[in-house]
C-alpha cells in the first residue's frame, strides 16, 4: 500500500521523506491559472525555474528537450495535457511519471512523482525529493517576479540564506 505525503507551504507538521513510491508536492501559487499555466507548461515558462533551456512543443506523444545548468541534456516525452490548462504528465527518469496539475480557488498546484516499485526506483525518489523542493521554491519566486534561485546572487552567498546552486 503506497501513502502520499503532502508538502504545503506552512504546513510544519509536513515530513520531507516519501512513503511508498509516490512523491506528492502541493503549493498556493500567487498567480492566476492562466500565468501559472504558462509558467509550468510553456518552454519559455519553463526555463524560468526548472531546466536552463526547453524545446518542444507541449503536445501529447511530443518530446521536451530539457538542457540543464550542468550541461546535461534530456529528453521526456509528454503522456498527456489535461482539459482546460489544467494538467500534465511527462514520462520522467529511470521509468518514472511526473504529473503537474492546477487546481482550487487559489491556483494551487500540485507536483506528483510516481517512481517504480523497486530498488532503483527507490533510490531516484530519494535522490530527486531535495531537487523537487528546490524546483518548486524557484517557481514560487518566478511566479512573484522575485530572484532566479538557480544564481548566485551578487553580494550575497549561500551563508547568507540564499540558496546556491
């Protein structure tokens, strides 16, 4: 039996370790739907607060070409777009499905990444639990206009509560 865990901003109770093979992120964004769906399904959108570069066209069976900071490169195919604006699924690494979906009065949007049930699975669960929080912060930031906390910001360093990537 898999058990969501749900993260949402102020919510101090929340556990950041998964159980089961789902991981399950939900935030308020200080958006409307329509910004936010351009924010988490356009590549320019996109490039704003996950990969540093995004081809593709969102479009069920279409590919999204995510460059990285890192130089990596990657490719994800999208499973399918939800009526309305409302959602999508990409297949994600090492068989795994990420599904971004808006939803509620106050444009919330919730991140779910469900790994295979075994080992390897497991183990990029784990490994990527830290990047999505991060991911999700950057979008927050985008969302209010606020800094790009993939960069280091001039003056500041990461012992000076910025997050430095």
């Amino acid at each position: 039996m898999s058990v969501n865990r749900t993260m949402t901003a102020g919510d101090h109770s929340y556990s950041p370790y998964p159980i089961g093979h789902v991981t399950k992120l939900k935030m308020v964004l200080p958006v409307g739907k329509e910004k936010a769906w351009s924010l988490i399904a356009t590549p320019k959108g996109l490039e704003s607060w996950f990969p540093s570069i995004v081809q593709g066209t969102m479009k069920p069976g279409n590919f999204l070409e995510f460059a990285w900071k890192n130089g990596l490169v990657e490719r994800f195919r999208i499973i399918c777009l939800g009526e309305k604006h409302s959602s999508f699924r990409l297949e994600w690494r090492h068989g795994a499905i990420v599904r971004f979906y808006l939803h509620g009065k106050m444009t919330t949007l919730t991140l779910e990444a469900e790994y295979l049930d075994n080992a390897i699975g497991r183990a990029s669960q784990l490994d990527e639990l830290p990047q999505w929080v991060f991911y999700l912060a950057n979008l927050k930031s985008a969302a209010h206009g606020g800094p790009d906390l993939r960069h280091r910001l001039k003056g500041r360093s990461k012992e000076e509560g910025f997050i430095d990537n």
